[in-house]
C-alpha cells in the first residue's frame, strides 16, 4: 500500500452507511464511514489506530467490496485534462456530492479556458 493512496466508497460502500447490510465490525463500519475519497491513506490509518480498528482495515474493506483505491490519473497537457474532466466530475460528486463537485468542476473549467 502506498502512504499517499486514496480510497473511496463504492455504491455498496454508500449503501452499507445507511442499510447495514454487511453486518461488519463496528470499528471498521466507523472506518468506512470516514473513508471520504479525499484524505490519503497515512491519514485515514493514523484515524484507525484512534478509533482502535484492526491494522488490515484497509484490505478486510476492500475485499467486501465497500471502498476501493481511486484510480488517479496524469494530464501532461490541457488537452488531456480536458478529457478527464468529465470523470473528476463523477468522481467528485460520488466522494463529496454534488454541489461540492460543482463548484470544484467549475474551477477547473474556469482554469482550463
């Protein structure tokens, strides 16, 4: 795993806060609920040793399906930017919702004119 790595929920991530479904461990459903896709791995670990989640929360996660690594992506140019705009927008609103991600899709809109 890398320090840096994001993760985010899935749609059965989002469905688990709210329906229980899965029945996990309280300190990991803690831990899913506070795996927002934007805070990196390092930071969510040092929350997880408060909390007193087991070490492996990360991979027991993800291997339930309710959170995944975010796929991050390189622009080297505007051009190729403006082609991952649409799925940082996506991306964005299923991490913070969607008034959120409109406002931060706008400023990257407004930076690539």
């Amino acid at each position: 795993m890398t320090a840096g790595a994001i993760h985010r929920k899935t749609d059965k991530g989002a469905a688990e806060v709210t329906d229980r479904k899965l029945r996990v461990n309280p300190r990991l459903r803690a831990m899913l609920i506070l795996i927002d896709g934007t805070r990196p791995e390092f930071l969510v670990r040092e929350e997880a040793q408060k909390v007193g989640a087991p070490a492996d929360f990360l991979e027991q996660l993800t291997a339930l399906g309710p959170i995944e690594k975010m796929k991050l992506e390189r622009a080297s140019t505007r051009a190729d930017l403006r082609e991952l705009a649409s799925a940082y927008r996506s991306a964005l609103e299923k991490a913070v919702g969607a008034a959120e991600a409109e406002v931060l899709a706008g400023r990257l809109d407004a930076l690539l004119r």
